[in-house]
C-alpha cells in the first residue's frame, strides 16, 4: 500500500466516524473529510487499480475503504456492474 493509500484509508475512517457523529452538537463538518479524501484521490499514482478510482470517483467511500482494507468479499456490487 502506498503512502498516498494510507492515508487515504485514514481519512476515509475519520469521515465514517464524523458521519457516525452526525446528530452531535456541534455538527462535524463533512465537506473538510470529502475536500480532504477528494486531494488525496488526485495524488494516487498513474497504474492505480480501477476499482478503487472508480469508487472513489463515484464517492463510493465505504468500498473504497473495504477496497483499501483488502475486504474485497465484503464489497456489494453496485448497479452499475462493476
């Protein structure tokens, strides 16, 4: 895994947590995760697996974090057939 993918699967775990703090006071702000995730997927490298650009592109977060934990049997297929 790549530095870049690290922190990626990071980043994706704090968004997980803020979303799951959502009804909390005050509210965390979701768009510094999605901005954060969002620069970190332009970084990955060129040769970078399909599957998981697609996911994030289609801002498929939890997949992706599965994509990057190698959980790749717990990944639902979505419908668009990937």
């Amino acid at each position: 895994m790549t530095t870049t993918e690290q922190q990626l699967l990071e980043a994706l775990k704090k968004l997980e947590a803020a979303v799951a703090g959502i009804n909390s006071q005050p509210k965390p702000d979701l768009m510094t995760h999605f901005d954060r995730i969002d620069a970190l997927a332009a970084e990955l490298p060129d040769g970078t697996d399909g599957e998981l650009l697609h996911y994030l592109h289609k801002k498929g977060y939890q997949k992706a974090r599965l994509y990057l934990e190698g959980r790749f049997s717990e990944i639902e297929k979505g419908g668009c057939l990937r």
